[in-house]
C-alpha cells in the first residue's frame, strides 16, 4: 500500500501534492526536507478541531473540564497510541540511525508525525477535509468519552488533598530509569513527609511514572 492509500483509509482524503505528503512523513533525521513546520501547524488545527467538538458534546462541562478532556485526547502519549493504530510508523521516513534505533516505535516520532500529516491536509484541502480527518481517526475516541473523565490529574488531586488536611507537598524521587533511550522506564516515589504513606509508580517518562506513584498514594489513602 502507497502513501496515498493509506491516508485515504486512515483518514478519508487524498492530497493533491504528492511532495506534500512525502514531506509530512519525513522525520528531521532524513534532511532540511522535514515535517516539523507541518507539525507545527497541525497541532494548531487538531487542539482547535478537538476543542470544538468537546464543546459541542459537552454543554454542560465547565472550561476545566473541557481542557482535561482535550489533554487527554491530544497528549503526546495518546496521539502516538492513535498513530499506532493507524500503522502510521510504516509509513515514516527516517535517517539511519532513527531506523535502527526504534524510531517507528517512539513516541514522540509518532505524535509529531500524526500531527505533520493533520498539517498537511489543512494546507492542500483546507480545514473542512481536516476536520472531517479527525474527526475519522478520532471518532471511536469521542464516543467514549464521559466527562466523569475529566477529573483532574492524580498529582492536582494529591496535592489539593494534603493541602486541605495542612499536610506538607509530597516528593518525588526518581528510583531507576531503564530501557533502551527510544523505550525508557521510569520508576518514580511519591513519598509524603510524615512518612506514612510511601508509592512507586511506573511509567514511559518521569511526568508519567509520577502520575502512577501520586495514584498510588491516593488509593492509600482512600480516594482512588
């Protein structure tokens, strides 16, 4: 299957200029002839596409609300999960040392990536057929989503707990970091300062490990 192919079955459009979408898939390693400035715009048009259709779903929800649910959608992480899923690693053009050092697999290559092609699209058929793009890709994602979501991150809630109850701000301490660099392992402790409730967390990178450990603490304490 072609470049144009699969675009046409992952997102439901063919682009007019074939250089266009040859550069989209071009990662920095490949030369000057990157998808970075195709990055760049559209992660605009998908932060606003997703913002739009969150409002539209969700009239009750109030502006923070709105705002978790976006991360949660377009976050790094989550637009390389969708990125998987749509087997866009296949498509990439990467330098050498990209190729042989899992670059099809990296997160943050996919991300950028999902959003070069987003940029690509809005620029040769224009933001009608890259609403329609993503709101393809994304669709089994919106259908799911409950605004019982939108709670806030697990460290927020940690935090505004033990500040309620005037207890002192939990540390983290980064235990080990493993794995190869396109596949590290963070394991991260939240340790509170009286000592009584101490959590390892797991995760893709240190801000996710962290994330775990601060869950970890809140079901210590009976607010999972």
């Amino acid at each position: 299957m072609d470049a144009q192919q699969w675009l046409e079955r992952q997102f439901g459009c063919r682009l007019n200029n074939d250089a266009l979408l040859h550069q989209a898939l071009s990662h920095r390693s490949v030369g000057s002839r990157n998808n970075e400035r195709l990055e760049f715009l559209g992660d605009s048009v998908l932060g606003y596409v997703v913002s739009e259709e969150l409002y539209r779903r969700f009239p009750d929800a109030d502006e923070g609300q709105l705002s978790r649910l976006r991360v949660s959608l377009v976050k790094g992480s989550a637009l390389a999960e969708v990125a998987r899923e749509i087997t866009l690693g296949e498509q990439l053009r990467l330098g050498v040392g990209e190729r042989h050092g899992g670059g099809r697999r990296r997160n943050s290559i996919l991300a950028d990536s999902f959003e070069a092609i987003l940029g690509a699209i809005v620029l040769d058929l224009g933001i009608e057929a890259c609403r329609a793009a993503i709101l393809k890709v994304f669709h089994a994602r919106f259908e799911g989503l409950k605004l019982e979501q939108a709670r806030k991150d697990p460290k927020t809630r940690l935090q505004e707990l033990l500040q309620g109850s005037g207890r002192p701000l939990p540390e983290y301490v980064l235990r080990k970091a493993t794995g190869e660099d396109h596949a590290r392992i963070f394991t991260v402790a939240c340790e509170l300062a009286d000592g009584r409730e101490v959590a390892e967390g797991i995760g893709d990178s240190r801000r996710a490990a962290e994330q775990a450990a601060a869950s970890a603490v809140l079901e210590q304490l009976g607010e999972p």
